[in-house]
C-alpha cells in the first residue's frame, strides 16, 4: 500500500494541533518552545510545510510526547468497514471514491 507524501505530512500535521491543543497551547507557544515562527506551526498543521527529522523530535519534546505519537500509521479498512463508509457517503462522494480507486489499480 503506497502513502502519498501530502496525507502522510498533513496526518502528522492533525497530530500535532491535536496535542498542541490538548495542552492548551497557541501556535505561537508552540513556535517558540521548538525555535520555529508561528506560520511554520501553521504549515505544519495544514501539512503544507515539510519537515525534517530532527524538526519532528523538536515538536514531540515541546508537545510532551515519544516521538511514535506524532508517526501516523495506516492500515488498510477491513472491506466490511470500507462498505460501510461508502454507504454513508453522498453520490459525488462515492463517485470520486471509486474514481480513485479505479485510477489506482491500472
């Protein structure tokens, strides 16, 4: 199962504003306990902003957290669960679904 680069940046972006806001922290806070500005914060959260190794252990000391809870991981959906999750989906929903299912299989 391959990852695209944008949703691994922008899942570890959800990471850190969720524990970012879990301890009640700004943006600005945060920027300042890691040596970064604000709108780098910023980017990182929106998965705009790339960061390095050694940037990701700064964010993990500065949110009070092991490195491995700012690391998503991905697994595929049971296909139960995946038939679920359709099903509950609107029409165009479903439709770019499959889309990008049947783009990624040829």
């Amino acid at each position: 199962m391959l990852i695209s680069s944008d949703l691994i940046y922008e899942s570890i972006g959800k990471l850190v504003r969720i524990r970012r806001e879990k301890l009640n922290l700004t943006q600005d806070d945060l920027a300042q306990r890691v040596g970064l500005k604000r709108t780098s914060i910023t980017n990182i959260e929106k998965g705009r902003q790339r960061i390095q190794v050694h940037t990701l252990y700064d964010l993990a000391t500065a949110l009070e957290v092991d490195l491995p809870a700012l690391v998503p991981t991905f697994k595929p959906l049971e296909p139960d669960t995946l038939k679920a999750r359709v099903k509950g989906m609107r029409p165009d929903e479903r439709e770019f679904v499959k889309s990008v299912l049947t783009s990624q299989s040829e």
